[in-house]
C-alpha cells in the first residue's frame, strides 16, 4: 500500500476531527453575548457578535425542531513526501524505488442540517474533490466520502456550567478508492471503506473567551475482495485500524463583527493490515497526525459571515499547509429564522 493512499485516509480523518471539535452550543454563544453587552440598546450589536462566534467556531448549532440550514465550504490541503514504492516477487521484497510525491487537494462539500428535536440534529456533508499531483502530473475530481452525522445534547444549558454534545458519524466510501485505482496512473477521492464514529465536545463561556474541546473515536470496516496490483503483488484486502481524536482551542472576540480561533487537533491511527493474494500480510505502522488551525470570521453584511481559516501540520502524517472558507447559503424556505 503506498503511503499516499494511507494519508489520503488519515486526511480525511484529520477533516472530519477539524469539523466535530469546533461544534458549540448556541446557548453557550448567547451567554457569551449578554457577557459582552450591558446596554439593552446594544441589541442589535450583541446579536452580531452572536453570529459571529458561531461562524468563527464552524458552530453548527443544535437547530430547533424542524429547522434546517445549508452550508458552503471550500478546503485546500498539500502534501510533500517522499513515496516508497516496492517490488514484491515470490513473497519477497526485491526493488526498492524512492520517488517525491506532491498532492492538491480541493474540497468542496455542502452541508445540510435539519433539528429533529430541539437537542437532536441531524446532518449530510456532501464533499466534491478535485486532486493534483504535479509530481506525477495527475489529476482526478469526483465525490468524496459522503457521510451523515447526529448531534444530541443531553443536558439543558446551565448558566455558568459547561455544555455538551454527544456526536456520532457514519462515513460512506461513495468516493473514489484509493484500492481500486490503477496507482501509477490514477488519484483517489476517497478513504476505500466505511466508517464509524463517536465522540463528545464541551465549551465553556470565560468572558470574553470560548473555549472547546472534543474527543471521538473511530472504526472503520475491513475491505475484502479487492483485486489491485501493487509492485508486483496482488492486494484483496485492507483492515485499517482504529484511530482517536482529540482537539481543543478558543474563540476570542476582536469585536462585534471580528472574531478570531486558534485550535489544536491530535490524532492516533493503530497499525494497519494489507493482505495480499501470494502473501505474506504487511503491517502499516501506526501514525500521528496533528495541527495547528487558525480561524478568522468576518462580517461581510448583515445577514453572512465568512469564515477564513489556515492550518498547519505538525507531524509527518499531517498536511503540510491547509486553508480553508465556509459561509451559510441562505435559500428560501431553509433559512433558519
């Protein structure tokens, strides 16, 4: 399995821990709010700052019953690496080829709420991927992993008291795999299998900061009857292993309508299995990933905030540079009010 392929996954893991560590409650928002303005005529202001902590954190809010939302967002992540490629002949290694590899990836993917109940919602992340090597000169644009998730929050909102979700994800492998291309000519969309998740996240109001952290586990399925050639050999299977994620940061508000998130995200992924048709079965090693996220959020009039945000990896694993924009789509009958 070359070592692209395995990063292409633990990316998409590494999104998927940005979007769960960064959900707040609204509640914890609006507390935020009345800490900041004292003067009942600083309404209007105070309801500005409001929107704007909830965009700056990504704060897909618990929704109340029957409301939905629709939200934009543009990512960008690159890769540089040296990828190993492999030979394998009668069960043995027998070449041994080093060669750089450098990955665009561009991520566009819409994401729909809806409030079931007033403390459960639920969501779809449709994700459109475009990939550039421009070591190899490939390219590829397909749907990614499309996946839904649900959001409960078991406790009503205590003044002065944390608040919490309880969040879990299923991941689809509607994208491309990265074990049913042909790997010297072809680019992935996707992780290859399915996927669950499940995890929590707090946030706490210390005025004028909101800070936040979440926890999330995920397990992914065994794929079997595959029937790609890697380096000479015949790959059926991949068990990946289970990983854990971790992040936490804080939200301050520059003012009214600027406010500015710094976040930490840290991600174990166990030793993977790879079998092939001749054997013998090869052991990926486990793998950390981390980054550092920078978030701005920005009114631009008075019904839309956009979201600006720049990352940096810290580890091997992670991707070297990744920025990112999101903002709410207000449709006619979705528009929460």
């Amino acid at each position: 399995m070359s070592r692209w392929a395995v990063k292409t996954g633990l990316l998409g893991v590494g999104f998927f821990i940005a979007f769960c560590c960064n959900a707040q409650e609204q509640s914890s928002v609006e507390k935020a709010r009345e800490a900041l303005t004292k003067q009942d005529e600083d309404a209007d202001s105070a309801k500005q700052l409001e929107e704007v902590f909830q965009a700056a954190e990504k704060s897909y809010s618990l929704l109340k019953q029957g409301k939905m939302s629709l939200n934009y967002s543009f990512d960008y992540s690159y890769f540089g690496d040296q990828r190993l490629v492999i030979e394998i002949q009668n069960g043995s290694p027998r070449n041994f080829d080093v060669t750089p590899s450098a990955q665009h990836t561009f991520t566009n993917s819409f994401t729909f709420d809806y409030g079931l109940l007033d403390n459960l919602t639920v969501s779809s992340r449709v994700p459109l991927v475009a990939k550039y090597d421009s070591q190899d000169e490939l390219s590829a644009t397909e749907f990614g992993d499309i996946s839904f998730t649900g959001r409960w929050q078991p406790f009503s909102y205590v003044p002065g008291k944390p608040s919490y979700t309880i969040f879990t994800t299923f991941k689809s492998k509607t994208g491309v795999s990265p074990y049913e291309i042909d790997v010297g000519r072809q680019l992935s969309t996707g992780s290859g299998y399915y996927s669950f998740s499940l995890g929590g996240s707090f946030s706490k109001v210390l005025d004028p900061v909101v800070v936040f952290s979440s926890l999330s586990y995920t397990h992914p399925l065994k794929e079997t009857g595959l029937n790609q050639v890697r380096g000479g050999a015949v790959l059926t299977g991949v068990d990946s292993g289970p990983s854990i994620s971790f992040s936490a940061g804080f939200s301050y508000s520059l003012s009214y309508d600027v406010s500015l998130s710094i976040s930490t995200q840290l991600g174990y992924t166990s030793e993977s299995t790879i079998y092939f048709q001749s054997g013998p079965d090869t052991k990926v090693q486990d793998q950390l990933s981390s980054l550092m996220n920078f978030t701005l959020g920005l009114r631009v009039s008075e019904t839309k905030i956009i979201n600006t945000s720049m990352g940096f990896g810290l580890t091997e694993d992670s991707p070297d540079v990744s920025f990112g924009v999101s903002l709410p789509i207000n449709i006619s009958g979705l528009k929460e009010e």
